[in-house]
C-alpha cells in the first residue's frame, strides 16, 4: 500500500509518520507545501492513500486537486471545526481532527483497506467544502502551562521556556530564570501543541526554543551541538536524522 502525508507543519508530518508506523503502514514520503506537491504528483506514481491537511504554508490543499487529476483516497487531518467535517462526510472523505488521536487513526486506516475496489478512489467535491472554509481556522498552541509547586499552582509562559525535556520517564520545562518543573505530559504529547516555529524537537529528549539559542556546534557524527542561554545540565545534541530538518527550521 502506497501512502503519502501531505502536511506544512513537519513534526505533525512525523508524528503522524511514526503514528501510522505503529499500526504497521509505511508512509515514506511527505510533502509540505502546495508547489512541493504539484512537483511530486506530475512525476510519481500516485498513491494509494493521501493524508491531507486542509491549510498549507503556500494555500489550501484543494489546489493540488485541481491543477492534478487525482484519484487517491483522502483522509483529510484537520483542525476545522465539526460543522466544515459535516461536509467531509457528505462528500464521503474519512477525517481525523488534530491532534490525531490513536483510536482514530487506527479505525481510519482499517476503514480504507476494508474499502471495496469500485470505492478504491473518491471523488472530492472541492467546491462545496471551499465554500465553508472562506476563513481559514488559526491554529491555537500552548501559551502557557501550569506546575504544582508544593501546594501551589505556577503559570509559566511559553516565551519564558529555554527547554522541555526527558529525564527517568518525567518530562521538565526548563525556564530562562534557570529552574525546572515537572509537566504531567510526554513530549509526544506535546507535539501538537507547541508552536512550531518557536520550539523543534532536536531529538527523542529535547525541544529547544529558538529565542533561546546561543550558539551551535558541529559535533561528532555528522550532528549538532546546542547550547541556550541558561540550560548547561544534559548536552542538547540534534539528532543526525534530524539535522537537515532543523537547519531548515532555522531559516
């Protein structure tokens, strides 16, 4: 089965990736804009299945559609609200709103293999869903977070955040006054709600907040070395896999 992710936002691209890995699908290639998807389309073999986000750094999704003729299924993931996803059932598009819950997930992707060959591919009726989304929805991240400080709750402001990380299965904020607290969250969780073009998850125990990058070192096997204004505890090393991605997020 031939899958492809389409979504501008590249950690989402790869939670979903290793979302869809866990329930045994390959989704080796993802686009992230308009153009990029064109481009791909006019010289590839088209795929099976598309997961499609609706808003793009470049536009909406439907564009692909109607500069290609496409007849790949579509599972639209999506932060529109319930009232547009009454359209995407109309049309007999499957949907999964952000953040993408595992159940859901899982349910969609049985629901396509169990798909018939006559309703292998759909037919999207772009129009009438366009003419619900006139204004796109703006994506809401985290602006804060609150910590139990003995028998206190703390507020901690996400522009005041240098670090999140792991450490013995617990996962810390580190703020630029230099003190650490507790989230009752994994960083997987956190995904989806940190503004990515502030924070980057450099590897499987660290995002870093770009406002609080000081310098960046060439390290050992091809990766990166971080270091923030504040934090000195653990060295914060970009994963190799991860470097190209991140200098792209630097630009």
């Amino acid at each position: 089965m031939n899958i492809i992710i389409i979504e501008d936002e590249k950690p989402s691209a790869r939670r979903l990736q290793r979302m869809l890995k866990s329930l045994d699908v390959e989704a080796e290639t993802m686009l992230h804009s308009v153009e990029e998807s064109i481009e791909w389309f006019q010289n590839n073999e088209h795929p099976d299945l598309i997961f499609l986000d609706i808003q793009l750094s470049d536009g909406l999704s439907f564009e692909i559609f109607e500069a290609i003729d496409i007849n790949s299924a579509v599972i639209f993931t999506t932060a529109y609200d319930e009232y547009a996803l009454q359209a995407f059932k109309l049309n007999s598009i499957d949907y999964l709103l952000k953040p993408i819950d595992e159940d859901d997930l899982k349910k969609a992707v049985i629901k396509f293999k169990n798909r018939t060959p006559q309703r292998q591919s759909v037919t999207l009726d772009f129009d009438d869903i366009k003419k619900l989304l006139v204004n796109p929805i703006e994506r809401e991240y985290k602006k804060r977070f609150s910590v139990k400080v003995g028998q206190h709750l703390k507020l901690i402001n996400i522009d005041d955040i240098e670090c999140i990380y792991s450490e013995n299965k617990g996962t810390y904020v580190f703020t630029n006054e230099g003190r650490n607290y507790l989230l009752d969250l994994t960083l997987d969780q956190l995904e989806d709600e940190l503004e990515p073009h502030v924070f980057y998850r450099v590897s499987r125990k660290f995002y870093v907040n770009i406002n609080a990058i000081k310098d960046i070192i060439s390290y050992t096997n091809s990766r990166l070395q971080i270091k923030l204004n504040h934090y000195n505890e653990q060295e914060i090393i970009v994963a190799r896999e991860r470097v190209k991605d991140f200098k792209n997020w630097l630009e």
